[in-house]
C-alpha cells in the first residue's frame, strides 16, 4: 500500500473558469479508443490482407469471377482486381465495416455506461459529437484505403500491369487504367460516407439495440432490393446506393459522368442531413438518464423519414434536370453503346490475330436489338435482349454479322454473349501466334448511360 | 473551513411528471468533506450530475466554485468525480485510460502516475481494465477525478466495492484532499462510510432537503435509540432498566423475539440522558459493563427517522453489506 501524499500547489478562491477540451484532443482521445479495439484492428488488418490475396489467388485460376464486372479480365492485367474488389466491397463489404465503425461509436460508450465520465472530461458535447464522426469516418476511410492498397497490390505482383479494356471496349494504357481505378476508389470513398453518416445516425438514435449497430448494413441491404427492381432512372440516381456503381461510367470513352456527379452529390448530400440529424438528437440527450438511450420512434421520425424525404426531393430534381426517362434503358442506347463496344473488341480481336488492320471508322458497325420477340416493348432492362451487329470489312463489300444475347441489368451493365458466327463470337479463346488467348468478342461487358436520352 | 465550492439555491428539476429536485438548498464549504444521503429516487443522482454538468436545473441558482452555471452543460475547471461508477475503456490499461483522459485535459503527464500511485494501483497500471475488479475500478475511477488538482471532487458510492484495505486507503485519500482544501461531496448508501468520512451531510428525500448541517446535529434528530448492552449479569441488569426513568425493554433475558438479546445481554431503547442514567444505575449496583453499542448507528437511525422509509433504507444496508461480502470473498484479488 503506498503512502497518500497529496500536494495543491495553487488553490485560488478566484472563480473558476470554464474551459472544454479542444476538439484536437478530443479526436485524438477517440481515435485512440477506436484503435484500441481489437475487433477495428481486426477488421483492418483483414482490409490489408485478404483482398490482395484474394487477387493474386484469383488471378492465377482459369474459373474467373465473369458475373463481376471487370471479373473476366483478372488473369489479364493486375488492374481487373482492384475494380473486381470495388464492385464487391460497395456492394456488401462497406455498408458492413462502416456498420462496425459509425455504427457502434456513441453505442459503445452506451455499453461501456462511460457516457458521464466522458461528458464530465470533454464539458461540450457539440465537441464529443465531432470528435467521434471524425474518427470514425478516418477509420472508415483508412479501411477503404487498405482494402484499395491491398487489392492494387496484389494484383500488380500476381498478374502484372498491364492495359485493361474498358466497359465500351476501348483499350487502356497502364497509365490511364491506375489513374482511372484511383478515382473509382476515391468515388466510392465519398460514396461510404453516407453509410458512415447512417452509421452514426443509428449509434445515437437506437444506442446499443443491435438495430443500431446494423443500420447501415440494414439500409444497404434494402437498397440492394430496390435496385434490384425497374425503378425510374431518376429515382435509381437518387439512392445512395447508385454512387457504389456509377464509378463504372469513369470506364468508357467518353466518360459516363452524368451518374457519377448524381451520385457523389447524393452521397454527400445524405451523409450532411444523417449527420446533421444525429447531431440533432446527440446534443439534446439527457445523459442523466442512462437507460434511455434509443427508441424505434426516435429513429423512423427523426431518421428514417427526413432521409426518406431527401429521396423523394433528390429524384424530383434530377428527373427534372435530366433527360432520362423511364428505366432508362432504351433500345436506342443500348445498340449504340454494343456498336462501340463490339467495334473496340472486334478491333483488338484483329490484332490480336494479326489480320489487316481495321478502325473503328472503317467498319461502320450498326447494331439492331430487339426484346423479347415483336410483342414486348423494346426497353428497360432484361435477358431477353438479341442483338444483331453489323459491319463493314475494309477493301470488300462484305458486311459481317454476329449475334449477341444480352443480359441488361437495370443500374445500365450488359453482358454481351456471343451467339455466332463462330469465328467471330462463337468461341471463347482465338488461336493467336502466341497461342490461344481469351476471345474478346466472345462475352464481354457494356455499359448504357441511364441519364442519357 | 474556506470559501464556498457549492451554493445551491431552489433549484428544481423536473422529467415529464416526475420531480427530481424541489427547491433544494445546500452549501458546501472548501475543505469540507459533505455527504449525500437519501433512499432511492431522492434526487441524489440528479443532483451529482448537475455538479458534474451532466445537467442543469430547470430553475433556480446553481453556483460551483463561484461561478454560476448556465444551461450549456459544461461546468467550470476543477470539477471532477463520478456517478454511478467511474467511466473506464476496458480495452485501455489503467495507464493508458488515464493518460487519455490526461491528454485530453491537458494536464501534465506526471499527474498520471501520481494519481495511480496515490490509489496504490502503480503495479497494474499496464494491466487492461477490462480484467479489474469493481474495488480496482473505483480507485482507478478516484485517480481519474484526482488528475486535474480538483477544488471540488464529486463522488457517488466511492467505496462501492472495496476491500477493508481499499476503503482505507481511498478514506484516506479524500481526508488529504479535504486537509488540502478540495471540497468533497459524497453520495453513499453507507452510513459507516459517511460518519467515517464526512463533516456535514445533506439528507434528501422525495427532492426535497430533509436536513443539511453538521454531523453531529443530524445524530442529535434521531430521537431514542436501541443499545444493545451486555454485563456481568443480565437479569439484573435488567431489572435495573426496568427500574429506571426513560428506559424500555425492547428484549432481554427470558424474552421472547430478540435475536440480539441473550442471558448477558439486553436491547433498551431510551435517550442518550436517560442511557447515561442506566449505566450509572448498574455500574452502582456492582454489575460489570463488558459492551455497550446502539443497535443502529445513529446516522442510519436519523436518516430512518427523518425519511420515513424503512423499506429502502434496510435495501440499502443490505445492498451494502452485500457488497462487502462480495469483496470479503475476492480480498484483493481481480476478477478475471
């Protein structure tokens, strides 16, 4: 037992004065909380590791991820399995690490019961708000970066940088594809901070109900359903879900930017009214009443309806703003979008086995699709589509044709599959001097602009 | 005794229907050690946490370290304590928990071992916190408060918890810190722990200040109390009780229902006079006084007295010493 010896240098009857912890030292006093959670190492050590092995094991295998935009060209260049990984992680992985991030950051001092101790040490609990967004949004984002890093990594050791072919065919020199795959990574950065804002949202509004903490994860999950579904192009573009493809766009020639400015400015936007919202609620908590710290009232009218209404004001907007309409998928766009694919690959196809040169110019490819027979409307996505394309062989009158299936998702991704002639479209790998490679014409994928006329 | 640390003035508090506080008035003097009583539901919470800044009343003066606290939640610099246990991040180490909350306040990093050392916790200060027992958290809780040289330390249930050893040491803390100067108010079920500790006490029920002042003038409101008396003969010393003036039996030799009671010894109910008496009566009649103790300490005895609610006092007692025995059974050692 030691010997209590307590030394006041300097006690003053003067009135004392009022002085809340700096919002540095707050951020910092939070940041080192979060970090010393084993489950937020975990996670980023998990973030670093698996998707660059993930990459490399892929890479090295003949069954590739074809179902995964960008999936099929994994053994071709070390660039496909960032992107392959981005397609991934938007979809599942991110709604779930900002749900164990944001998601839990007020929750786990609900558990902890170290509400008081922390409002007594910091005195402002506008600065504990802040503080805590901050570090969680700088663990999320550190977690993006690593999944980015290691993904990036891993490919260019397992496969090698090489030119990556984009979403309308055209092929990209290595520069151009790193350049392209850091701004999809930064889209998507700025897109999870409306999961991270919904994060924190659900971490003060329901406290430690595990509603709160998979908020996020819940939230994605039914946007997932909703974009599983025909909705009108301008409702589609006001979901902050859409900023989780629409990076897609930044992979042809020109680039799509339409759905991409949509997105990052809906992402932005629901992350400020999430935050503001959770705000709202935070500084008005009565922390001498511990036990309530949530409720589904406050969460469904003080969350979920705003955001809700934010939708509705954002799809009014852009339908207003954009020439889009319906599903906005037209059979317009999607023969022009096949021309241009099918005239990049067919190009590349001549190359690769060195037949005279052709050009895009040259071959004056035309394409006719129909849906569904001459009873269905020829619109909206499906696949159901058939597709005829049609082209000019330089020096002949010869006009080639081939037929492709395609499969038109309703966020504007095609799969071409080729349906002949066979050799055109009708094999999966071409006999080259080098030896047999993939056939760039035998499936491939495309992507139509919704926000286009 | 020095300046005033707290003046509070009608301050009241309401949560929808429920009123917390009810006009409550309290001073606490720099260096004076006050302690917080009442059952449960007084107010004593609502209260701590308005010195703490957790919440400000909805009217009335409220004035720590001279200055007035406004509605912004924040109280002045040298406030520190807990309620309902002190705050600490499981996954930190003692250490780190308090290096923290160090840095964040922008104290000296000296500080930090200072205040470990002073609550005997140095040699597992690089143990996590999440494997420490609830006596082990409370000190390191009261390293917390002692960080940042505070004028005012808030407590609620310090020695919740604690060990014989523990309680001694943290006894001896808050005793240097009132010597210092700092004003400590303490909130306690323990009515040991406050006779022990403090020099005033305030004794809330229903939101409202059933008495505040001096120790010694609350033992003085509890009215009759029971003795329980053992001598060298107890039948006749209980004819000596029955003999004399102000005295009641309440259980003795050849009487039925009294636990306490037994050939040598008695319980009698009487003033502290008429006690006087009866030890002189028996004392004369050549009879040994071999012990001599109330039954209920007077401080319990007046806080029953003045409440009027046996019920939560005896739950509290019995939460208490609950606790103790807990401990008794883990001296010393952490819960793993």
């Amino acid at each position: 037992m030691s010997t209590v010896t307590l030394v006041h240098p300097s006690r003053s009857d003067a009135p004392a004065t009022v002085r809340p912890a700096s919002l540095r030292r707050t951020f910092r006093f939070e940041l080192v909380k979060l970090v010393a959670q084993w489950r937020i190492r975990l996670m980023l050590l998990v973030c670093l590791i698996v998707p660059g092995a993930f990459v490399a094991a892929v890479g090295q295998q003949s069954s590739l991820p074809a179902d995964t935009v960008f999936g099929r060209q994994m053994a071709l260049t070390g660039w496909a399995g960032p992107l392959v990984i981005l397609a991934f992680v938007g979809t599942w992985a991110l709604p779930l690490l900002t749900s164990l991030v944001s998601g839990d950051v007020f929750a786990v001092e609900d558990r902890l019961g170290t509400w008081r101790h922390l409002v007594v040490a910091v005195r402002s609990t506008r600065r504990i708000f802040a503080a805590k967004a901050l570090s969680s949004l700088i663990v999320v984002l550190a977690m993006v970066a690593c999944l980015a890093i290691s993904a990036t990594v891993g490919g260019l050791l397992g496969i090698g940088s090489h030119p990556l072919v984009g979403l309308d065919g055209h092929t990209l020199g290595v520069g151009d594809a790193a350049g392209r795959v850091t701004i999809a990574w930064l889209c998507v950065a700025v897109a999870t901070l409306a999961y991270a804002a919904i994060g924190l949202l659900g971490s003060v509004t329901l406290g430690r109900s595990p509603i709160g903490l998979l908020l996020p994860a819940l939230v994605a999950l039914l946007l997932q359903v909703l974009a599983l579904l025909p909705l009108p192009a301008a409702v589609r573009m006001a979901l902050p879900s859409n900023a989780f493809v629409a990076w897609r766009g930044l992979f042809t020639s020109p680039a799509q930017m339409g759905p991409i400015w949509a997105g990052l400015a809906v992402s932005v936007a629901w992350a400020v009214v999430a935050t503001a919202l959770a705000h709202h609620h935070f500084v008005r908590r009565d922390f001498t009443d511990l036990t309530n710290d949530g409720s589904a009232r406050r969460i469904i009218v003080g969350g979920l309806v705003p955001l809700a209404g934010l939708t509705v004001v954002t799809a009014v907007v852009l339908g207003g703003a954009t020439p889009a309409d319906g599903s906005g998928v037209t059979r317009a766009k999607l023969q022009d979008s096949l021309s241009t694919t099918f005239s990049h690959l067919y190009v590349l196809q001549t190359d690769e086995l060195q037949r005279p040169t052709v050009t895009e110019v040259t071959m004056r490819t035309r394409s006719s699709c129909d849906k569904g027979g001459p009873n269905d409307q020829d619109s909206g996505p499906g696949n159901d589509w058939r597709c005829i394309v049609s082209w000019h062989t330089p020096g002949t009158a010869f006009v080639g044709q081939a037929t492709f299936q395609l499969d038109v998702t309703a966020d504007g991704r095609y799969v071409a599959d080729g349906d002949g002639p066979k050799e055109v479209n009708g094999s999966f790998q071409v006999h080259t001097v080098d030896g047999d490679t993939p056939n760039p014409l035998w499936q491939f994928d495309g992507l139509v602009d919704l926000l286009t006329k | 005794m020095g300046s005033r640390a707290v003046r509070v003035r009608g301050i009241r508090k309401d949560f929808g229907n429920v009123i917390a506080l009810d006009g409550v008035d309290i001073d606490v003097d720099a260096g004076s050690v006050h302690g917080l009583v009442g059952p449960n539901g007084a107010g004593k919470t609502t209260l701590l946490g308005m010195l703490l800044g957790l919440s400000f009343p909805d009217s009335g003066e409220l004035e720590i370290l001279g200055r007035t606290v406004g509605r912004d939640l924040a109280v002045p610099d040298g406030v520190a304590g807990f309620v309902d246990g002190p705050g600490l991040y499981p996954a930190l180490t003692a250490r780190k928990n308090l290096r923290s909350l160090a840095t964040l306040r922008g104290y000296a990093a000296s500080s930090v071992e200072d205040a470990l050392g002073q609550v005997g916790l140095l040699e597992v200060a690089d143990d996590p916190v999440g494997g420490f027992s609830l006596g082990m958290r409370q000190r390191l809780g009261l390293a917390a408060a002692l960080l940042g040289d505070p004028r005012l330390l808030v407590l609620d249930e310090p020695a919740n918890g604690l060990d014989p050893a523990g309680k001694r040491q943290v006894h001896r803390v808050i005793g240097s810190l009132a010597e210092a100067g700092v004003a400590v108010i303490i909130s306690s079920h323990r009515m040991d722990d406050l006779a022990a500790l403090c020099s005033d006490v305030t004794l809330l029920s229903a939101g409202r200040v059933v008495f505040s002042g001096p120790l010694g003038k609350l033992a003085a409101e509890s009215g009759d109390l029971d003795y329980r008396l053992v001598s060298s003969d107890g039948a006749r010393a209980r004819e000596v009780a029955a003999r004399t003036s102000g005295i009641s039996i309440v259980s003795g030799p050849g009487m039925t229902g009294g636990a306490l009671a037994s050939d040598a010894a008695l319980v009698v109910r009487g003033s502290v006079p008429a006690m006087d008496e009866l030890i002189s009566r028996i004392v004369g009649t050549g009879l040994a006084v071999r012990e001599l103790s109330p039954v209920t300490p007077p401080l319990e005895a007046a806080f029953l007295a003045l409440t009027g609610n046996t019920a939560d006092a005896a739950d509290a007692a019995d939460a208490a010493d609950a606790a103790d025995a807990d401990i008794i059974d883990a001296t010393g050692e952490r819960m793993r």
